[in-house]
C-alpha cells in the first residue's frame, strides 16, 4: 500500500497506470527528463522518510536502493536535490509529528510544499 500511495503521490497529478499497479516504469512513459527526476527525487523523499520512523517493505527498501544506487556514488543533480530537500523537510517533519500531527499526513503535506522547489530544481538541472 505504500508503495502504490507513493507513486500516486508522486506522479505529478498525471492519472497513469503506476498509482494502480505500483509501477514506477509505467510513469516513466513520455516523461521529460526534467519530469522523471522531480517524480524520482519526491518518491526518493518520501521513501527516505518514511524509513526515518520505521522499517520500509521490501518494495520500499528495493525503490529507494535503486534511487540511491542510480545518483548518490556518482553524485548526480538528483542526488543533491534529494539531500537539499531531504535536510529540508526532515526537520519541519519531526515538529509537527511532536505537536501531534501524524508521521505520513506529516509527510505527505511536506512532500506537497517540496514538490514545486523540487520540479524547479530539476528544470534546472536539466538544462
């Protein structure tokens, strides 16, 4: 269930088979390079914090491996999106998990405010 929230979540507001099947490659169809790395960066985030408070599955685990395998050695534009935005959103998280709001509504909403700067980023990274 995570997973397929992710990918709906991340898909830009585009209606693909992805937010159904969990497919991250069905997404990807059509997409600009500028469109791949902004739905690759926010699935990356959410995953990332997600595992912040508790265990991922083993889709989630696989995901962010892939993500993490494909950007951090070479330390690619996504890479450092990811990390600005990761150190970003990390902290307004916790504040609002310790004043009571819930871990993933938490996440969804930073994912939310993220997700315009992060698509800026990534439009200028690809050039």
């Amino acid at each position: 269930m995570g997973t397929m929230l992710l990918v709906a979540g991340c898909s830009n507001g585009q209606s693909s088979s992805a937010a159904k099947t969990g497919d991250l490659s069905a997404a990807a169809v059509g997409d600009s390079p500028a469109q791949a790395c902004t739905r690759d960066v926010l699935a990356a985030l959410a995953l990332r914090w997600r595992e912040d408070k508790a265990p991922l599955d083993q889709d989630g685990k696989k995901l962010l491996q892939a993500f993490m395998d494909a950007n951090m050695v070479e330390n690619t534009p996504q890479y450092r999106i990811f990390i600005d935005h990761y150190a970003a959103g990390t902290g307004p998280i916790a504040l609002a998990i310790a004043q009571g709001t819930d871990h993933e509504d938490s996440i969804t909403e930073k994912l939310a405010t993220e997700s315009e700067g992060v698509a800026s980023d990534c439009a200028a990274a690809a050039g």
